[in-house]
C-alpha cells in the first residue's frame, strides 16, 4: 500500500470527509474528495478506486456518483458502495437501487441493517425484509451471501463480527471494539480503506475487504488500549489514525481474528 | 439519555457537523445529518427531537429546515433554532425570519448578538437595535425573556454567563472556560445536545436547555483543568468531547454553577 | 494578530473547513465560513481578508467566489486564492482561468504542481507545461516568479522548500516536517493563515505569505516533536493546531529558517 500510494476517488458525505481523507493518508493512499458532476470522468481517469458514499445525499452529488461509477466501471478499476443510511428513508433506498442498477461494486460495505434493506432491494421476495429487525450473525451471514451473489460484489457486513463475503467463501472477523460506536464515521472510514486495499489487491477483492475490516477493527483495539484515565470518544477518533498510520503487516497478521 | 439513546435529526453546517455528530454520540444520543428536502419527513418520522443550524446556509438547506420543521411540529417533537449568523448578513436574517414563521421552536440558542438579532426581527419596535452593541448580562436577560415570550420558544442565550429563559424563570449559568471561544463548533454543539435534552426532558424545555448549557460550560471547565503543557486548541476540541463522554449525572450536579 | 483579531471570509471546501476555522481561531483571527451567493457582499462588507479555496468545487459557490472576490477588490481587502487540484481536471483548471480573470489576488498560495497548472493557465507559451513533472526547486522558482509577474500577486508556492516571491524578491523557507503531507488540510490552512497575515499586514502580502509559511512549516516542526511513542497523524493534527494556538513572535522569530 505505502508503496503503490493509490489515488481513492471519493464521493463523501460532509459529515465524515475530513477522518476518511486522514485516514488514507494514514494508511499510505492518497484522497481526492469530489463530487461535482463536471469534473467526474477526469477524477476518475487517474484514480485507482471509487468509493461513494450515500450520506448527506443530494441530486448534484447523486449525478456525480453514477457518472464516476460508469467511468470507473469502463476503466474497470474496482467501486465501493457504503449505502449510508438505505432503509431509513425512501429517497436514500431510491437512490441505492438505482446505483445497484447503473453500476457494477466491487465491493458493498456497509452496517448490518443497510445490508438488509439492500438485500431488499436487490428483489428478495418472501424472505427478509426490513420487519424482521436486526437478527443476529448468522442471518446476517444469510444476507450478506445473498446479496453477494445478487449483485456480483462481494459484501462486508460489518457488526459485532465482520462478515465478509463473495457469496461463496466467508470471512468472520472478531476485531474491533464496543467504543467506536461512540465514533461518528468509522464505518464511512472502513468503506475508503475497503477502497484503498482494493485497488492494490490484483482483483481479490473479497482478501482486500477482509484486510480493511481486520485493519479497522484492530486499530479500535489498539486505539482503546492507548486511552489514558480521563480520555474519551474525542481523543479515541484521533487514536484510531494514529494506529492505521503506525500499522505494519505484522503488527496486523498478529493481531488479526478472523475465520473463513 | 443513555438509557433513551434519542435520534436527533441535524441539519447542520459542513464546518462543525463532525462535532455535532460526536458529541451527541458522547452523550448517549444518535446523530443523524441530513439536509436533503426529498428525505425530510421520513427522517424526521423515526427522530426525537430536530436542531435546525443557519450556517453555511444555502437554499436547498433553508427548503429542508422548513420541511423538517414543520413535520416535527406536526409530530410534536421538539425542534431547536441555532440562528448562527442571524444579523450578519440580511440573507441570513430573512432566513431566520421565514423559519419563526412557519416553525414553532421548542428552544432558540445562540450567542448573544444572534439572540438580539432575532429579537429585533421578531417585531420589537422603538426599542432593541443592532446598533445598541452587545450590551450586558443585564440587557441580555431582558431581550432573551422578551423574546421567549414572543416566539414561545425557551431561549438559551451564550456568554460569560449563559442565560436561559421561558420568558417568566431565568436560568443564570456561570459554567463555562473563555478558551472554549478558541474552538469552532462549541456553540454549534452545545445546540445538538440542547436538541438531545429537549428529546428525553417530558417537554420541561426550560429544565433541558440549562441542563444542556451547564453540562457543556462544565464539559469546558474540565476539559481545560485536563491540558497538559504545551497542549493548546486543537486538543481541547477533542478533550471537551471526552468530558462529555464520561459525564455523569453526578458531576453535572456537583459543577453546575447557576442562580435561578 | 490578536490584537486586531481579523475577520477572514472563507470560501472553503467541505473536508478541511473545520481545521481552517480552528487554525483561524488559534491565530487570533475571526473565521466566517459562507459559500452562499446572495449573502457574499454583504460577509465581505465586515471581514478583513477573503481566501477563495477550490476544493469540493461546485457551480453555486464558484458564483460565491466570484461575487465574494470583486467586492473585496472593491473594497480594497486583500484576496487570497488556493487553487486545490489545478490540473488535475479541466472544470478546475476553467474555474482558476476564470476566477484570474475577474479578481485580483493579493496572493497566490498552492503547491508546486497547482502554481505549475495555473501558469500554464495564464499563458506560458512554448515553455513549461503539466507533462514537464514537477521539477527541482529552481524551477519552481521560476515558475513562480513569472506567475507572480503575470498576475501581480504574490506567489507562495509550498514544497520541501517553500518559496514566496512578488516576482522581484524570493523567500525560500525552509520551515516544514514531511509528516505534514499525512494531514489533509495543512495546505488550506496555510492558506487561511495567509490571509489572516495578509489581512494586518499593511499591504506588504510578500512579508504576510512568507510569516504565514514560515509559522505554519515550524508548527509542523514543534507538533512532531511534542509527539510521544505510538502517537500517529491524528495526534499530530490535533498538535499543529496546538502550536499554532501557543505560537509567540519571539518562537516564530528564533525558529524561522528562511533565505531572500
């Protein structure tokens, strides 16, 4: 990663832009944040992934996503979805099916409820829909394959355990840490470093996704072990790029607890 | 709160919305940001309590806070008007005006020139002005009365000593450090978690706004007491988030300092 | 600085506008953050510099720039332009034609590759162009130099070296820790803290970009050594900030390693 310094494409919400753009850098990809329509080809034509993010959406940014789609899609370089928020309000499920429709996702990366609203929307019929609540890993696990399969991307689910998958094999990632719920943004940092791995992983997408999850979760880990007495959620946010900056291979290989 | 855990519907501005988003995350209660029109109503169908932001303004924003308003009137959930800027320019003044209009405000917070700049646009005549300056604790005490009485709305003025009124009770909050003038967003924050307050409060608005002011005067306070040397603005930010993320009902009652 | 505590008006972009108004504020100056075309004369008419930023470019805040900027050159307050991602699309690199074209800046702050774009821009001919790479400081300085000929701004190109020339004179300061580059956003700060100097400078915009590059190269020095074991490029942003809040003219003075 440090080597090859991918450019990520991302099309952000403003709430988060500013830790997913540290955290690339920290992790050793570069960010171009933009999301103006007419400059989306010419973004994408020198970028190594896209990522689109479906929070703080509007109808300028929403032009913008599928028209960096297409082009990252003809330049076959890899998409990632995070579909922010799909489930919690029409104009948002709108938005997320006709992205599935317009754009080819290496990867869709996102919590276990807009997994489920996604799979919804991606035409299950009598099955899961959004009604049946959270449920637990297993049927998440369901889900995420599902979808996989649907939608030809492979799926990172991510919850207490991260299930990542390609509808085939499944990964089960143990990492993380209760406290970065506390966080606004990691899971919007995940779907950029899903991203960033997924442009230097000669195709494997379903190792690139489990990679970031492992990567994230541990950096929560190592992140909580370094708060000092008095410390809280604010200092923990910065501790968390502090960790992907100082992350090695080993230190990850080691630290990584996953199942496949 | 953390008991509750309140969705608060933010339509923020894209400066301080990552620390709006954390502090009510600091504090129990679940941030969602979105300021597009066609989501309005669904967002607000499944919040607790909506906090409408004046700054970065622009018009797409300014047709949500009026949706969003208007349906959380209609739902009957409390809605909070942070009118950054009011007075500075007359766009902004036009936008505040149109907003008491049409929306009934559980709470009105902001600085004591916005407070004074809304009063003066809700109809004072032959009294208050702009040009009358910033004037005192004294003078603020009667605009923020005068102007609760005529909205209806608590008013939650900050300064030195924050005032929070109904129009008959006046809280006088001494909580607070000067440093926190030094950190964008303080303002803008301690507007979300009045929102938060005013979620769980039973419609006490008056009892949600001071709680709100004291826990981040005192949020401020302890947040100072915890810099080590050299360590200046851009760690308090984080450091006041910590402080409201450990905070308990305890220490809230132990610092707060006010007079009724 | 703190004395006059100046008003900056700044056209930002949505990822690095909260650290530019913290970095204001721990300055001593006065952030007003706006990209709404119908209040940009009215924000002008009481700040004391502008700093147009091109990042996340869409078309209402380039009309917001442009308003902002003529009625700043009529008011005589000095103007700043960041031209983020020049030459890295063709709707970027129209909107710096343009806004060269109807506003005159006092300075011109990018890096070697952005003031490399907007030369090309402003009518070299048979000479340098985007595939010539990024060249040694020697040519940077020329570039500069003739840039700042050509629009008689004065040119604070950043780099390992950065230079800051009115096209006659050339500051080459070499203040800067190469961490900086894992921040996002440490460029658009220099450029705030530009206009901020450029704001209380008296009209000598050489002096207020070379002090502004120089404070913020050693902020980046002190922070990276007030880092502590595991501490990475969150910490170290929260810690430029630090510095720059706790900044003197005695530590300015004895840290600033430059040349004329």
């Amino acid at each position: 990663m440090r080597e090859h310094r991918p450019i990520v494409h991302c099309i952000s919400n403003y709430v988060t832009s500013n830790d997913c753009a540290n955290i690339l850098l920290a992790c050793g990809a570069s960010p171009i944040m933009s999301d103006e329509p007419d400059e989306a080809e010419d973004v994408v034509s020198f970028a190594s992934a896209v990522c689109l993010n479906l929070g703080t959406p509007n109808e300028r940014k929403f032009e913008t996503m599928k028209r960096a789609g297409r082009a990252a899609n003809a330049r076959g370089i890899p998409v990632i979805l995070d579909p922010v928020g799909a489930g919690s309000s029409r104009h948002r499920t709108g938005m997320a099916r006709e992205l599935l429709d317009c754009v080819r996702f290496s990867v869709i990366r996102g919590n276990a409820s807009e997994i489920r609203a996604l799979y919804g929307i991606a035409g299950a019929t009598g099955g899961v829909d959004a009604a049946a609540g959270e449920g637990d890993a297993a049927d998440v696990k369901e889900i995420a394959k599902k979808l996989a399969e649907k939608t030809h991307a492979v799926v990172s689910a991510s919850g207490v355990t991260d299930i990542v998958t390609d509808g085939a094999r499944v990964y089960m990632i143990h990492n993380g840490h209760p406290m970065m719920s506390a966080v606004t943004g990691t899971g919007c940092q995940l779907s950029v470093l899903t991203a960033a791995f997924a442009a230097v992983c000669g195709n494997d997408f379903l190792s690139a996704a489990a990679t970031a999850a492992a990567e994230m979760g541990l950096a929560g880990e190592l992140a909580h072990e370094m708060l000092r007495k008095g410390e809280g959620s604010g200092t923990y946010r910065a501790r968390i790029i502090d960790v992907i900056y100082g992350m090695t291979g080993e230190v990850l290989e080691k630290g990584a607890r996953y199942e496949i």
